[in-house]
C-alpha cells in the first residue's frame, strides 16, 4: 500500500489535532527532505511552529493508517520515499 503527499499531510494534522487538542483545520503542515536531517515537517498549530522529525511522521502513518483503513502496522513497516513528492510504502 502506498500513500502520498495529501494523506502523509492529512496524518500528520490529524496526529497533531489530536496531541494539541485542536481542530485537524487548525493544523498546517510542510513537509519537506533534507541531506543532513531527512524527512521532516514544519507544522504550525495557533500561530507556533514545531519541526517533527521522520519518527514522528512515522508515528503519525501508524496511527493514520489504522485509523482509516484498520490496518495496524509498525514503523518498521513504513519506507518514506521520494520523487517528485514524498510518499510512504506500507507493509501490510
């Protein structure tokens, strides 16, 4: 199973909704790849930022992920990938 750019972003919201205890609307989310720090996200929740780094966003896909399609998986199932977008293969 393989997800994209839009449903990595969309977990990442919601996880941070969640942790924030905010609306999924209230969150924004850039995601972004970087030589020296990987894959990580910029979000921004009432007007403060915070980087998340690829564990989190691997978090964020597990809990996504049984969420929505009732599949639990575990990060050593989940492989980030990069082309002209960031998508993430699940091992199901």
């Amino acid at each position: 199973m393989r997800i994209y750019m839009d449903e990595i972003i969309n977990a990442v919201c919601l996880h941070m909704a969640d942790r924030k205890r905010v609306a999924p609307t209230d969150v924004e989310v850039q995601l972004a790849w970087d030589e020296e720090y990987g894959y990580t996200a910029e979000v921004w929740v009432q007007g403060r930022s915070q980087y998340l780094v690829e564990a989190n966003l691997l978090e964020a896909i597990e809990q996504y992920v049984f969420r929505q399609y009732g599949n639990r998986v575990f990060r050593s199932q989940i492989t980030l990938g990069l082309d002209e977008e960031i998508w993430a293969d699940i091992q199901i």
